[in-house]
C-alpha cells in the first residue's frame, strides 16, 4: 500500500517554523509534533528518540521545540504502527533529500531493533517541505502511507522530480 | 466511575504505576505480554495446586469424598437458553455439595476436629489468588493472540507449546477456579451508595472493552535526569553514576528507599538507562479494543435493582447478602483462540 495525499501542519507549527527560519536556527530536518489533539501539538512517543538516531549523521536533526516546551502524547492506537511528521529544508542538491531518507530509515531500524516496530508495518510518514524565499517560509506538505519496506522508494518518488528520482535511489543503493 | 451507553455505572483500573507496561505495539509488546501470561499461569496453577490439595484433604470424609468437579472447565454455551439451563442446574448441584460440605465440617468441628474448615479456609484465600491470576494470564494472552496465530509454536526451556494452547488452558482454569470458588465459598454482589455492582472475576476479563488512558507527558532520563529526548543516554545501557542519598529521599541509583537500599552516597555504580514519565497531564480515558495495558479493565459493573429484584422476587436492601452466581454459569464465549480474542 503506497498512499501520498497533501498534509498541513497546524498554524501553531508554521508559525514556530517561521521563527526558527528568521532566527536562522532551522535544521536541515526538523522533528515536528506529529499528534495534533484538541488544537493541542505533541510529540509521539517515537519521537523521543528522533534526536538518538541522527547521533553521527552529517545531517543537521533537532526538534522544532526546545526541551521545556516539549511534550508527548502517550496513548495506543493499534491502527498505524509508526506516525513520522518532519520539516525538510529544500535545497537545490537531491543531498538534502538522500539525508532526510537515511534518517527516516534510521528511525524505522532503531524501531525494529527496540522490537516496537514489525515487520511490513503500515508507517505514516508527514513531510513538510520547507522552501525559503528571502525571510519568508513556503510550505508543502505530503503525507506518505507505506509499507516499511518500501519507505525509501515511496518518499523519494514523492519528494523529487521524475527524472531525479531514479538517479536518488540509484545512489541510495550505493 | 463512568457510565456505558446503557446508563449503567462502571469502575476499572486505568493506569498502573511501578510497573514496566508493554510497548504500544511491535514484536517486543507481543513478547512482553507472552512472558507475563506466561507468568501469571504459573502462579494461578501453582496456587490451584496448592488448593486443591487443600480442599481434598478439608473433604477426604466419606460423606463427601469426590463432590470437587472432575477438572473440566464449564462447557461452552451454544446457546442463551442452554447457558441458562445449565448454570441454573449447576448453581443447585453446588448449594447441595456446600450443605453438604458444611454439615460434614459442623460435624467434625463437634467431635473436636477442627482441621477439615481450617484447610477449606485456607483453601480459599488459594483459589481467589490463582482466579485473579489466571483472569490476568488470559488478558495478557489474549492481546498476544491479536498479533500471532494461534498455532505459533513457543519455546518453554525444553518443551514448546502453542498460544491458542496456552490461551486455552488460561480460559478453562479461569472458569474451572471460578466454578469451585463461587460453588463453595460464593461470592458477593457489592453495595455502595445506593448501587449494586457486580465483580466477578470470570466474567469481568471476558468483557471486550479495555481503558486507554492518553495522557500528555516529559520522558526524563534515569540517568541523568534530564529530558531523555535530548540527552545522550541510550535505554538498555549501563552508565556509571555517582549515588546520591539523604534522609527520607529514595536512591539515585535503585530508587529504593531507607535499609532496603545497598549503596552508599557518594558510591559509583553501574545503571541501566530507563526512561521515566514525568509531568503528567491527563487529557481522556476512553474506551478502546486494545489498551496499551492488557490489564487496564472493567473491575466492577452496575447490576440494575429490577435486574436484581426480577432474579430474588423483592429489591434487596443496602444490608442484604446478595450472592452472585455468574461463575457457576457456562462460558458465552467459546473455548477457541479466535473467539476468546474475536469479539473484541
């Protein structure tokens, strides 16, 4: 099952994007709080290895909150098996694309390697793409539906054009 | 205390503390939750052993020698009207085995022998430990059952088994336990402030319906007890830290508190980093088909008065004794993995 829809983060997260953007602080990928309750924003329990994972990668990985404004959502929904919302900061290399993939696999294996991930698991993936124009902040946002397995293919087909796509995942083989 | 669409009143457990709840899915909460149905039939067999031995030797006259069931659970009910039939016939056998245990008890308590009620006491303190503990093993398998076939084979040690078998042998001990305990020790309809409630142990865990509490919340490390989503410790791996204790404050280390706790202030000692919820804010608690902790359920349920009054011919009062018989009843959910886990 590969299903790619368009995704909006709430106001409440742009707006804290904008910020992080004017303050020049923005990651290359940004962990955004991907359970939204009663106009409330909170991290899933997942999460709280999101900065773990990216330890050693040259990708810049940090949450959109900082610790004292951070919070989680804790309860069981036995229906998706892993909720990811990200913020992407588009450049023009497919470098920043490949990084955000290998980060978002990073997560799925340190989930399969703590046992709370199985295999073939339904994962939904939120990706905002982050454009800069000057000091203002563009945003489009897809949400991805797939197969763990199949995760790699999906979001690159997602993010990127036609034509760079299979030249991404040749060099995501490599 | 919550209300079902019925109206009817409710209580159930909704969080436990102190205690290491299962991942919310993956192949480790299907492991966690083996493990401890596992556990809890061991101990419900360990203690139906230890009271049956108890209850033979209460009842080794010859006048009433051979009146425990033979070991086979309550038969599955096809149908209301067999349920019905059966648990009303099953109900008046065990009133005539407890007369006739009792007169036998009375009897020996007359001639100076007191030792036959003193081992059926005891007895009974055995069997309500070993019905609560298989109620909890069915719970714990049951949730396994929702993510692994029936016929998947465990490994115990030297011998394998299936879940569907293991799940089978929690349901007939629960039904078996319940039988012998409300046939000779009976149980209690609860009054409390002007509402009945009914708690039994049999019926209860065959309820589909579990509490999920969500709730918002920090992680924070045990380590070092900072925010364990920024932090560098890793869960599972063991760090040396330096012990810090002080009057009436419990360990750094162990989280143990006055003579029960070894170490010393100042001591290193290794630790394995956990992650402990902090800041708690309750949002809701609902009811959901899989809760995070299988164990989180209905404990008691609303019997209504015309329910009550329709079973015993009058509306009892505050201070009546009002016995219920559901354990006695056969099981309405069949016997097989995929019904007992099905409906939920």
């Amino acid at each position: 099952m590969n299903e790619v829809v368009d995704w909006t983060p709430s106001s409440e997260v742009v707006a804290r994007l904008a910020t992080r953007l004017r303050q020049g602080t923005l990651p290359d990928i940004t962990v955004l709080p991907s359970q939204r309750r009663d106009g409330d924003d909170f991290y899933s329990e997942s999460d709280s290895l999101a900065l773990k994972v990216a330890q050693g990668a040259s990708t810049h990985v940090d949450f959109l909150d900082g610790e004292d404004q951070r919070r989680f959502l804790a309860e069981y929904s036995a229906d998706v098996a892993m909720q990811l919302a990200l913020g992407w900061l588009t450049d023009l290399s497919g470098a920043g694309l490949l990084g955000l993939v290998r980060y978002v696999v990073q997560r799925i294996r340190a989930a399969k390697g703590n046992g709370t991930l199985a295999e073939g698991a339904v994962l939904e993936i939120n990706v905002a793409k982050l454009i800069k124009s000057g000091q203002d902040l563009e945003i489009e946002g897809l949400q991805i539906k797939v197969r763990d397995a199949d995760v790699a293919r999906a979001m690159v087909f997602a993010l990127a054009s036609r034509e760079a796509a299979e030249n991404l995942l040749e060099e995501l083989t490599d | 205390m919550k209300r079902t669409n019925d109206g009817l009143k409710m209580r159930g457990l909704v969080a436990r503390t102190n205690v290491a709840l299962p991942p919310p899915t993956g192949p480790a909460r299907t492991r966690h939750c083996i493990n401890e149905g596992l556990s809890e039939l061991y101990s419900a067999h360990t203690a139906a052993w230890r009271a049956e031995m108890l209850l033979r030797r209460a009842l080794a006259g010859s006048e009433v020698r051979g009146i425990l069931p033979d070991g086979a659970a309550l038969q599955a009910g096809k149908s209301a009207s067999f349920v019905a039939q059966r648990g009303a016939e099953r109900v008046t056998e065990w009133f005539s085995l407890r007369d006739r245990a009792f007169d036998y008890f009375r009897t020996e308590l007359l001639l100076g022998n007191a030792n036959p009620f003193q081992d059926y006491r005891n007895a009974g303190g055995l069997l309500r430990s070993g019905l609560n503990a298989s109620g909890r093993s069915f719970l714990w398998l049951k949730d396994a059952a929702l993510d692994v076939e029936a016929d998947a084979v465990l490994g115990l040690g030297r011998s394998e088994t299936t879940l569907g078998d293991l799940l089978h042998d929690a349901h007939c001990l629960l039904h078996r336990l319940g039988e012998i305990f409300g046939g000779l020790y009976g149980c209690e309809v609860v009054h409390e402030d002007g509402t009945w409630f009914q708690e039994c142990a049999v019926h209860l865990p065959h309820v589909p319906l579990a509490n999920s509490m969500g709730f918002s919340c920090r992680y924070t490390c045990t380590v070092c007890g900072k925010d364990s989503s920024s932090c560098p410790h890793i869960r599972g791996v063991s760090y040396d830290v330096q012990v810090k204790r002080s009057e009436g404050q419990s360990c750094s280390a162990c989280e143990l508190t006055g003579t029960r706790c070894l170490h010393s202030h100042g001591e290193t000692v290794a630790v394995a980093a956990n992650v402990m919820i902090t800041d708690i804010e309750l949002r809701e608690i609902s009811f959901v088909r899989r809760a995070r902790d299988p164990l989180a359920r209905i404990t008691s349920i609303e019997i209504e008065a015309s329910e009550l009054a329709g079973r015993l011919g009058r509306v009892p009062g505050p201070k009546d004794r009002v016995l219920c018989h559901t354990c006695m009843y056969p099981c309405q959910h069949g016997h097989s993995v995929e019904a007992a886990a099905g409906p939920d």
